[in-house]
C-alpha cells in the first residue's frame, strides 16, 4: 500500500509560482511512476506531466517550459514546480504513484490541493 499527500496549493496572480509537494508513504520504489495530474468541473483529469524513477520527466504540451517535476528519492517525495501560471492553470492538483504488479497497472492517488490563478 501506499498514501500519497500533496500540498503547497492556494491562490495565486497569473505569472506567479507555486510549489507543490507529495509525500509518498509505505512500499515506494524508486523506479515507481509518478506524477501530477490535474482536474476542472466537469472535465477529465488531465496529465500534467510524470516522472518514472529517474528518467527526464514527461510534460503536457501546456505546461512545458513553466512547470518542472522532481523527486527526492531519499524521502521519498514529488514536486511540481509551477511558474508563470495562469488563469487556465486553475484546477485540483493530484500526484498519482503507479506500480506494476504482473504486467497490471496499480494505481495510487492523493487527495488533491486546490490551486486558483487569478487574473
């Protein structure tokens, strides 16, 4: 099992930054995936970009160049680095930890934190 815990979101102008954090709890390995995901009323949760073990991290077209993901192996948490935000970021921010067990896909997710861009 594991329990994944994000932080870090709230209201921020449009061109500010945030930083959001995941600590991730119980049987981690480091060549799990992780990542970030993201959530508006009424739409699909969306990739925001993900990271397996320590590989370059993949991004969404619309967040490349403004948000970076990186991960602290050692304790172990994610991080999303957002900067020149805008109003369109608006949304719930969702770190997901996906594991392989027999060729299955196990995922796990947070709670969320909320961020709001204001314009």
């Amino acid at each position: 099992q594991v329990q994944l815990v994000e932080s870090g979101g709230g209201l921020v102008q449009a061109g500010g930054s945030l930083r959001l954090s995941c600590a991730a709890a119980g049987r981690v390995l480091d060549i799990d995936e992780m990542g970030w995901y993201r959530q508006t009323p009424g739409k699909q949760r969306e990739l925001v970009g993900n990271k397996i073990g320590d590989d370059t991290p993949h991004y969404a077209d619309s967040v490349k160049g403004r948000f970076t993901i990186s991960r602290d192996f050692a304790k172990p948490f994610l991080y999303l680095q957002m900067n020149n935000l805008k109003p369109e970021d608006t949304a719930d921010y969702y770190c997901n930890l996906k594991q392989w067990n027999s060729g299955a896909p196990q995922d796990y997710w947070g709670k969320g934190t909320l961020v709001t861009v204001s314009s």
